[in-house]
C-alpha cells in the first residue's frame, strides 16, 4: 500500500450490478462507509443486504440516475452531510448501446453520452469543491479500452469512453498539487450486464467482477492513476491501435463483416 491509508468513505455510482457492485462489496469487506447509487431500487437492495453481511461500516443507498442534475445534487447533498467528506469516489455508472445493425441512432448517443460522461461530470462537479478544500480525495472514473480505437458496433459507448478518458487524463494535470488523485480505470472484459450481451468467444480473458473489483481496489490502494488489466488482453489490443489507419480500418471491417457472417437471422 506504500504506506497510503486505506479509503474509509467511498461512494460507488453504477453499483446496483457488474463492477459497482463487487467494488461496494470489496469495501464493505474493508469496514469503509459506503454511499452506492443506481436507478434500480430492488436491485440495490440486494447490494446493501450483501455489503451489510460483509461489514461496510455504514451504507447509505442512494436510488436515482447519473443522468439527472436533481438527483445527482440530492445525493451529493446527503453524503457529505451523513460523512462530512469524502475519500474515495468510484464513478462507475454507465451505459451501452451497441448495434449490430447498421442503424446511426442520435437518441443512442445522446443516452450514452448523457450517463457515461456528463453523469462524471455531475459527481466531479459535486464532490471537487470539498476534496479541494480538504486538499485531499481521489477521483476515480471507469473508462474503458473500447474508447482506444473506433470498434465496429459500438459507436456511442466508444465515443463516451474515449471522452472519459480524455477527460480525466485533462483533470489530472490541472489538479496537480491540489491534493486531489484523479484516477483513470480502463478494464478489460469483465462480467456484467454490458457484457452479457455478447458472444463469449469474443471477449478473451473475461474476468468475473469479484476479481476485477480486488484488482481495482489494490490498484487505488498503491497510488496508480491508470489502472489497465488483464495485460494480455491489453496489449495486443492496445497494438493493433498502433498499426497504421489504414491497416486498422481494413482488419476492423473484416472483423464486422466476419461477425454479421455468423449472426443467424430471426
């Protein structure tokens, strides 16, 4: 841990399933109080009951939508009143809405975009002032590989990725010395409802979110401000951005087409 310690108040967005929920159980686990958010009330119910078991100190539930200002400032509101402060915030809320179809779909973007960057930018809006203040506090946003490179089918949830990424990378060098970590998460593969919806054999490596929630957790623990994993799906990703854009472009368009070859019809 480098002799950092351990996040004693952290809030999770996007924890009703997937990711959001294993990091509010992997902290639970840790005895931090923790405030999770997600629209669905039932499903972020049974994350408490699960945290509770597993000794979150204090668990405040809050239900509504990153997507919302009013929402996003009632929360806001209720953590730092209920913590006075705050440790750690895991922005991990998110949406896809990727295709197989050759449909654009403005609405698709629009929803996407709304939930995976403007949601980040509502809670970074909310909780920056304070961490300032206490000069101390770590942001930490969920991003994704996906917004490396323009993947075939996945047009909207690239594009709020690539956004996420570049805007945490951009806050991190304006927070420099404020006191204030701002932490990029890039997963590979990992089991959830985004994830479900695809076919096993194309998502190497696929990680339960039991494991990437303690990878993510150590990870924050040691200071890292960009956390990638697992390496051997990364790299070869991260090298195929590499190869020249028309090389890319060419192999990309095989894959799609490889893909739709083997999609049965209704």
């Amino acid at each position: 841990m480098n002799g950092r310690p351990r996040a004693q108040r952290v809030l999770i967005t996007g924890a009703s399933s997937g990711i959001g929920a294993a990091l509010a159980i992997e902290y639970a686990s840790r005895g931090a109080r923790i405030a999770i958010t997600g629209r669905r009330a039932d499903r972020l119910a049974d994350v408490a009951v699960q945290a509770r078991a597993r000794g979150a100190a204090e668990l405040l539930v809050l239900q509504g939508s990153v997507a919302e200002d009013d929402d996003v400032r009632r929360h806001a509101a209720e953590l730092l009143a209920r913590f006075g402060g705050i440790d750690l915030a895991i922005l991990n809320a998110g949406v896809a809405t990727g295709r197989d179809d050759d449909a654009f779909v403005v609405e698709d973007y629009v929803r996407t975009l709304e939930t995976n960057v403007l949601g980040t930018c509502r809670w970074i809006a909310a909780l920056l002032p304070v961490m300032r203040d206490a000069r101390s506090g770590v942001l930490a946003g969920v991003s994704s590989p996906a917004g490396w490179a323009g993947f075939p089918g996945m047009g909207a949830y690239a594009a709020s990725k690539a956004a996420l990424s570049s805007l945490l990378q951009t806050l991190r060098i304006e927070l420099r010395g404020s006191g204030v970590r701002v932490v990029t998460i890039e997963p590979g593969f990992v089991t959830s409802e985004i994830t479900a919806r695809n076919d096993p054999r194309d998502m190497p490596c696929l990680l339960p979110a039991t494991s990437a929630a303690r990878r993510i957790a150590r990870a924050l623990d040691s200071g890292s401000v960009v956390i990638r994993f697992p390496r051997r799906t990364l790299w070869p990703l991260r090298l195929l951005t590499l190869l020249p854009r028309a090389a890319f472009e060419g192999l990309a368009s095989r894959l799609l087409r490889r893909r739709n070859a083997n999609t049965p019809e209704d």
